[in-house]
C-alpha cells in the first residue's frame, strides 16, 4: 500500500487495533494496522495446548460476555462458546481447604465488594487496602484475588477505578481460544507484522511514523500500544505529548501469569473447580482444576509473586505450583503434572505487563489518556476505557470509539 493510499495507520493490532481497524474497513476508510511482534492479537494469545486442545495465554475470560461484543464475533466466526459458569463464581465441590473456609472467604469477598460499591463518588480517592479491617483473617487472600483481578496489591489500586469496573456477571469462554478469534477478526485488512514504531512525528502536513522498515505517513494515527509503553516513552512523539505520559503513569500494567499443566489421572477432580494454593498468604497460586473438562490445570500467579517467578522462567513456575499443589495433594502429585505453556507478560518488551490499573488518585487518567490530539492523533487499548478496563471488549470498545470519531471527521460536511 503506497504511504499516499493510508488513511489511518494503526500502531499495535491488539483487540483495540484490530476493533478499529475493521470498523474503519468498513466504513470505506483505508487503513494499516502496524504490529511489533510477528503475529496478531497481542494479549489475546491462543497457542496449541497438544491434543488439539488451543489455549489462552492472555485473555481467556469473555467477561460481562452478555454484553461482550467479541461473543458475537466468535459466533459470527462459528467458534464454540461454553457458558459453564467460572469457578470464582460458584461452589464447586471444595478442593485442598475445608468448606466452610471457602464460605467463609466467600463473605469476605463480598463484603469488600459491597464497601467499594459504597465508596463516596466525590472526595478523596484512596488505596483500596484502606478498605481493609486491620488484622482480619482473610486480609491476605483479598490481596491474592487482586493480584489476579487488578495485577497488583491493594495498596496499589485506586478504589475509585475499582468502583467504576462494570461487570454483568456473565463469563463465557471459547473452546477454539479467545485469541483466536480476535486475530482471525482482523482477516482482509491490511497488516505489516515485525514492524515496531519508534517515533510519530505529528507536527507535519501527514503524521509520520517510523518504523524498523522506514517511514509510514498516514493523514491520522491511533496508537494502541500497552499505556506501560507510553509511560515509558517507548515511542517518541514529536511534538512530545507530556501529558499522554502523565496519564499513561497513572495506568502501570499489573501483572498475571499463566502456566497450564498437564494433569494425569484427574477424572476424580470435579471439572472447572478452582483450589488455592493457600488460603492465608498474599504470595499464592489459584488453581483452575480441568478447564473446559480438560486434563489440565490452569495455573494463576499474580502481582509480586508473578513478579519474582518470572525472573526464574518456567521453571519457577512449575517448581512453585508443584510445591503448593504437593502440600495439598502429597508429593506424589508432581509425578502427575507437566508444564504445557506460559508467556512471562512482564518480560515481554511489546506488553511489558498484563493489564493496567489506576494507582489511587489517577482513575481519571483513563479520560485523559483517550482523549485525541489535534484529531490526527487517537488513543486507545484497554487502559483508556473507562468501565471495561483490563479486558479484551474494553479495548474493543476503545478502539471501535476512536474509529468512530475518525469516521465522524470523514462524513462530508452538510452545505448550509
Ligand atoms: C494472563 C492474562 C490474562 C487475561 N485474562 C483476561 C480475560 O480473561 N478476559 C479479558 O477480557 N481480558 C483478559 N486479559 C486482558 C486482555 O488480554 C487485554 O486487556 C487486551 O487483550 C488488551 O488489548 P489492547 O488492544 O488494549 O492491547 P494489546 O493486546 O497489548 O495490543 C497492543 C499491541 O501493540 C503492539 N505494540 C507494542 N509496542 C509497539 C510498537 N512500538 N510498535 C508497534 N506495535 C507495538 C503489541 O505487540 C500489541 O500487539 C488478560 C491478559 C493477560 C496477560
């Protein structure tokens, strides 16, 4: 495509990406998605499992799939959704710790819900540790759960953000794997892969982006990538564009790992039940027992502890979730189990985390970082929405706004 022909070049073909770049398809808009890595969809990951069986190294979740637009891309796609309820959202026959613990921790989970729904719209924004009761029993699992719903502790997590997340409860998964259908969504739209953007020079005629294979001018530009990379100005904008970095700082990327296990002899384990490592530490795994009916375990580290693992690869990982599982199980259980895959998400230099947060007193960087510049240059990704943050429809959506304003501006204007 001659650099004259682009008019909207897409830096990142992640969900938003490719949710902005079918949109303005669409529309008759023409388009270039601009991906770093050698393959679409960024933290929508599919990889094969062995045995024919896909699966998600990032998002696996279609949450609020009910309203989730990617549930109808993957029908439209003829994927296979499974509606089973997830295991955080149902007693499933208690694994490792005893009843009426879970109950109990239950109750605690519910109750911190209920004091974030309550928090004042207006005043002062804090952590939400301060939600806490000092010395409470279940205080340190609270903290694991945010590991893996925020990526990070509480003390880190603005309760504001928290509050706005809106969530309909409904979590649906797809057999074929959710990073399959958003790669397979940007099919017929034009894509360089292996080409990272350096720089957006913006204060020319044509916004000027260059890449490791040159120069790219397109008459707007959305940036989609991880709002870490902006905080780090892992792209240089000329004009520079302080305040995107200000935001962007506001929205650290959490961190959650993945690491799947192969699991032998697990008929007796219910299927989709879910057992912690331990119930009274913040440094622990949540174990997905058979994902979809699978031989498997679908292994969850998050915050601080993913954090550490990683500086030890896979094998860490494995090492630490067959100690836990062990102390459970017995130590014959190892013999059992086998790591299958993981993608250390903080490692990686196109991602450099999972998904973002607020830190307490930034919510409102959300707002700050989508807003367009000039109306050439768009933002948008998962750390721009406002209630679907950290999720792949969040981006979606994100994506699909900026498309929208950059259709709007296209529309002939009405002769007076
Ligand atoms: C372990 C894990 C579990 C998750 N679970 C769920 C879940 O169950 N449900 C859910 O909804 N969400 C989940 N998520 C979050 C979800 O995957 C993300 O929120 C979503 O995919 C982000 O999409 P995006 O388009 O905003 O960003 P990305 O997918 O990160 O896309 C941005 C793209 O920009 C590219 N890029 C970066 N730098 C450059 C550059 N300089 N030049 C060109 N390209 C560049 C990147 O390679 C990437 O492809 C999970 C994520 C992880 C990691």
């Amino acid at each position: 495509m001659a650099d004259n022909e682009i008019e909207v070049a897409i830096v990142g073909a992640g969900a938003a990406g490719i949710g902005a770049a079918r949109r303005l398809r669409d529309a008759g808009i023409s388009v270039l998605l601009i991906e770093a890595r050698p393959r679409l969809g960024g933290r929508a990951f599919t990889v094969d499992g062995g045995s024919g069986m896909p699966i998600d190294l990032g998002c696996g979740w279609l949450h609020s799939a009910d309203r989730n637009p990617w549930s109808e891309i993957a029908k439209a796609q003829g994927r296979t959704i499974d509606r089973t309820p997830p295991p955080w959202a149902r007693a499933t026959t208690p694994t490792g710790s005893p009843s009426p613990d879970q109950a109990s921790f239950h109750e605690a989970i519910l109750d911190f819900r209920e004091q974030v729904a309550a928090f004042p719209q207006d005043g002062p924004d804090r952590a939400a540790s301060s939600l806490l009761e000092p010395g409470a029993r279940w205080n340190r699992l609270l903290d694991a759960v945010s590991t893996y719903y925020s990526g990070a502790e509480l003390d880190r997590i603005s309760i504001r953000d928290l509050m706005r997340y809106g969530d309909t409860g409904v979590n649906w998964r797809v057999v074929e794997g959710y990073g399959t259908v958003v790669a397979a969504h940007a099919a017929g739209v034009p894509a360089r892969l292996g080409c990272a953007v350096r720089a957006i020079d913006h204060a020319g005629q044509r916004v000027e982006l260059q890449t490791d294979e040159g120069t790219i001018r397109a008459e707007r530009a959305i940036v989609t990538v991880p709002s870490d990379l902006i905080a780090r100005e892992a792209i240089r904008f000329n004009p520079a564009l302080p305040e995107k970095v200000e935001a962007a700082a506001g929205l650290p990327l959490g961190l959650a790992d993945k690491l799947f296990l192969s699991l032998a002899g697990g008929e007796a384990f219910e299927a989709d039940s879910r057992l912690w490592g331990r119930m009274d530490r913040v440094d622990t795994g949540a174990y997905h027992i058979r994902p979809f009916g699978r031989p498997q375990i679908e292994a969850y580290f998050g915050g601080d502890l993913a954090a550490e693992l990683e500086k030890g690869g896979e094998a860490a990982f494995f090492d630490f979730a067959a100690g836990e599982l062990a102390e459970t199980f017995g130590k014959d259980f190892a013999s059992r189990i086998g790591p299958i895959g993981m993608h250390p998400w903080k490692a990686d230099p196109y991602a450099r985390g999972s998904y973002s947060y607020a830190l307490p007193g930034r919510a409102d960087c959300r707002a700050k970082l989508a807003e367009p510049v000039d109306d050439r240059l768009f933002f948008a990704g998962e750390a721009c929405s406002r209630n679907d943050f950290s999720t792949a429809h969040g981006a979606y959506l994100t994506g699909l706004d900026a498309a929208e304003r950059i259709i709007a501006l296209h529309r002939p204007k009405p002769r007076k």
